[in-house]
C-alpha cells in the first residue's frame, strides 16, 4: 500500500510518498513520517484526508488501519497533512500556568514588595489576609498535585504555544489578585462574611477533589481516551460538576477577600468554563444519542444550576 | 419580509455611512481652513465639535458588527476605534494642555482623509450597490501613508500629555474603599502606549492583507 503525503496547498510533503503493510494503523504512518522527517514528531502531525468541498474535514484517529478510511483498493492512497507545531504534554502545561500562581502570590504577602508602589509604611496584615494566601496557596499546591496524581488526559498533548498564553493568563491575574488583597490599605469585610466565603470555598474545592476523582475512574489507566457518560455525585445533576465546583470555589474565595480583580477573574474563569462546558455537554448528547443501543445522555444542568 | 429587511438595513448603513462622511468632511475643512488662516494651534477648537460626533459615531460600527449588521469582524474594529475614542475623549479632551500641539494637525487631516474615503466607500456600497475602482483603489491603499502618520501622530500626542497625567488625579480610583479596588490612569495610559508596539504592525499587516484580498477579487470579478 502506498501512501502520498500532501500538504493543505497539495504540495508533497514526503518525496515519492510512503509504503506500508496492507495492515497499516495510523499510527504506523504517523511513525514513518517521523522517520523521514525528523521533527514532525506523531504528537505533531495531524492528518486528514483530502477534502472536495467545503465542510470538516475527517481526521485519521490513532489506532484505526488505514484500510477503514480507504473504502476501495484505490491505488494510491492521498492524506493531507498539517503541521501542528511543537507540542508539550498536557501535565506540563498545567504545571507552568499554576506554579506561576503558587510562588507569586505569596511574594506578595511576605515581602515588602509595596515600598516599590510608594507605600513605604510598615504594614498591619490583617487576618483574613493570611487566611487568604493558605486558601490560595492549598488551592493551587491541589491543582499541581492533581495533575500528576489524579488526572488522565484524553489528548496527549497540547501545542507549545498555549503554554505562554495560558501563563500569561494565570501569572498575570494571580499577580493582580494578590497585589490587592494583600495591599497596606485592604479593607476588609465583615467576619461573617468572611467565615461564609471561605467556608463555600473549602467545601466546593473539596467537592471539586471528588470530581476529580470520578472523573479518573472513567477513564481506564492506559486507554486510548474516549468519552463516557459521567456519573455519580454531583455528576448526576450537572454534565460539568468539575467547573461548577471550581466557580464557586472563587466565589468563596471571592465574597471573603472582596476585590474587583479577584471577581474579574471568577467573571473571565467562568465565562472560559462555560463555554467548554457547553462543548463537552453537546459533545456528549451527540455521542450517546439513544439510538442503535448507544446509550441516551440524560437531561442535566450543563455548569450553573439553576440557570445554565 | 428578508426583501424588505436588507433593504431597511441598506437604507440605515447608507445613512449612517453618509452622516459620519459628513462630520469628517467639517473635520477636514475646518483643520484647513485653520491652517491656512490661522496656526495649528488653534486646529483643535475648530474640529472639536465634528471631531467628537464622528469619532464617537464610530461606536455604532462596532454594534454592526456585533449584531451582525456588516461582516468586519470585532477584533478588527474594537482596537483601532478604541484608540481613536482613547485619544480623542482620554486625551484632547480630558488634557485641554495638549490641545495646542502641532500633532492635533497631522492627526486629524490623517483620520479624516482615512475616513473620508471609507465612509464614502461604504456609502456607496449602500446607497447604490456600487464603487467606482479608483475609490476601492483609494480605500485599501490609503493607509499604506495614513496609518503612519495618524499613528505616530496618536502616539506623540499621549506621550506629550503623559506628563499632565502624571500630575493629575483625573479617572484615578485610590484605595482604600470596599472594593479594594484602585485605577492610576497614568499606568493606564503607559499600558496603551505599550499595546501600540505590537498593535500597530499588526494592524497594518491586517490592513495589506485586507487589500489583498479586496484588490485580487475585483480583478478576477472584471
């Protein structure tokens, strides 16, 4: 079997093109274009094939023989690829967005970094400023610890470039967030409302924990990713309970510290949330849609019960 | 009904396009007209009106897009007329002290010849469903000159007014309040003079693309 492979524009990419086994996975291309061209790396490739109209295009998926794209014994076999540049294992990726978060913020609370924002005073710290670097801090040693001891990733990796818009996100809010809670002039709010605030956040970043783990138990160690329903807990009332937890977990945060940037960023998380929530439940509906026993996807909130 | 929608939504583009053209033309005449008979100092006071209502007018281009109205997109529109409000609101009009500079001339003869010639494209567009090939010609070829001097003269003149700003507790939020919240325009304002680095050469790169695209199709369309 031979294969040609072509760029978008119909260039060749591989000079006279591959020749595999008539049992051939996707994986076994993807490998020998790696042989031919080094740094196209399986992570890095990705290939469809060639498409008359307009429309999505149909992805070869990993562990598929390529004879089940291929209907007919058509000669020569045409793939288009893209160059999807260079990647990063999704663990490392979130490693560097919230170990930004972890160290800085702290900065903020021990040094006398305001003498540099002309506030030369010594500083009274307030209680609840304390409180508030351990819950953030606690909150961010979870998600790195989640990482690598909870979460099994569906995509294996995730394109060099999200690294440093992500960081830019997290760092750059966490920086802002921290420079005013922890400010010489704070005010802060009422003790119960404090007490309320943080005792939302401990539960839902609890709750959030258990999410976590359901969510793991639904992918088996090793699998080839996949999507299946989620159940259990908070999952048999919200598609997303994993987001849900995690905004109201900063809105505790939030109604305890009492800054307009710590509520931007709960307004940008929760939009950004949203939005993949609202993917992953159309995902889902259309995956398991009832029909030729798939199982139905049942009604469920998406992220923000009672609204959404 | 759809007849009847596009061709309201065709009268209302050529309107609006045909009133905006026209406050930039006051803009025009008025500069100079003062330049010829008076000094560029006195530029300001004589655009300030047209200025305001053309340049704020310009609101209303971002909503078309929103809602659909025209098919530029948002991310094009917001950060160029987002500039041009900034200037024209946050700074001649907030620092009366940089009124006088010679740079309000440069700035408003480059923004109204732009727009002068956009609003006129589109109003053609509109009204009459057709553009004569020079004015596309003028429309996508323009800012190869304008783009520069209107922005540097945009930059020269934040950068003159940042010292009023330093000195001024003009839109500055101090803490402490409940909100724990705290605004110092004169970071804001170094804050937009950085995003121009970047943003100016991605715009212009916007904009040869843009001219690309419009100037091939209505080759292949002759």
């Amino acid at each position: 079997m031979k294969v040609s492979v072509v760029s978008r524009s119909g260039r060749e990419i591989i000079k006279g093109g591959i020749d595999l086994s008539d049992n051939a996975t996707v994986d076994d291309l993807k490998s020998s274009i790696h042989q031919r061209v080094k740094k196209y790396y399986p992570a890095r490739q990705r290939l469809t094939l060639p498409q008359p109209g307009k429309g999505k295009p149909v992805v070869l998926e990993r562990g598929k023989r390529l004879k089940d794209y291929f209907e007919k014994d058509e000669g020569k076999l045409v793939v288009v690829f893209k160059d999807l540049g260079p990647q990063v294992a999704y663990s490392t990726l979130f490693f560097w967005e919230y170990v930004g978060p972890l160290f800085i913020y702290p900065i903020f609370y021990y040094f006398p970094v305001y003498k540099y924002f002309g506030y030369p005073a010594e500083r009274v710290i307030h209680p609840v400023q304390t409180y508030a670097m351990y819950y953030w801090c606690f909150h961010y040693a979870k998600r790195i610890l989640e990482t690598f001891f909870v979460h099994r990733f569906s995509h294996a990796t995730s394109p060099l470039s999200n690294v440093f818009r992500n960081c830019c996100y997290y760092w750059t809010f966490g920086a802002v967030i921290a420079y005013f809670v922890n400010h010489p002039l704070y005010t802060p709010v009422s003790e119960k409302q404090i007490k309320i605030g943080f005792g939302l956040g401990i539960v839902c970043q609890v709750a959030n924990f258990y999410c976590h783990i359901l969510l793991r138990n639904l992918r088996i160690p090793g699998g080839k990713g996949g999507y299946q329903i989620p159940g259990g807990f908070l999952f048999n009332i919200v598609t997303c309970a994993n987001y849900t937890t995690e905004i109201y977990q900063w809105l505790g945060f939030n109604i305890a510290t009492q800054t307009v940037a710590g509520y931007t960023f709960l307004a940008v998380a929760t939009f950004i949330m949203t939005n993949w929530a609202l993917a992953k439940h159309r995902r889902l509906k259309k995956l398991f849609d009832g029909k030729d026993g798939r199982p139905k996807y049942p009604r469920r909130w998406v992220i923000l019960p009672p609204f959404l | 009904m759809a007849g009847f929608f596009s061709g309201l939504r065709r009268l209302y583009l050529a309107i609006y396009n045909w009133l905006v053209f026209f406050g930039w033309v006051q803009v025009l005449y008025f500069a100079v007209k003062t330049l010829r008979e008076s000094s560029p100092a006195a530029v300001y006071d004589a655009v300030e009106k047209p200025l305001q209502f053309a340049q704020t007018a310009a609101i209303l281009e971002i909503l078309h897009g929103l809602v659909g109205l025209v098919r530029s997109p948002v991310s094009a529109t917001l950060p160029q007329i987002g500039s041009r409000l900034f200037v024209t609101w946050g700074i001649l009009h907030s620092f009366p002290e940089v009124r006088n500079h010679w740079l309000v001339s440069s700035l408003v003869i480059s923004w109204s010849l732009t727009e002068i010639i956009r609003y006129s494209f589109f109003g053609m567009k509109e009204a009459f469903g057709y553009t004569p090939s020079w004015l596309q010609w003028l429309r996508y070829s323009s800012f190869f000159v304008m783009y520069v001097t209107g922005i540097s003269s945009e930059v020269g003149l934040i950068y003159a007014a940042i010292p009023y700003i330093k000195n001024s507790d003009l839109y500055c939020v101090r803490m402490p309040n409940k909100l724990n919240f705290a605004f110092d325009y004169f970071y804001a304002s170094l804050l937009v003079l950085a995003v121009y680095v970047p943003g100016s050469p991605h715009m212009y790169m916007y904009m040869i693309g843009q001219r690309k695209k419009a100037l091939s199709k209505s080759r292949k369309s002759d």
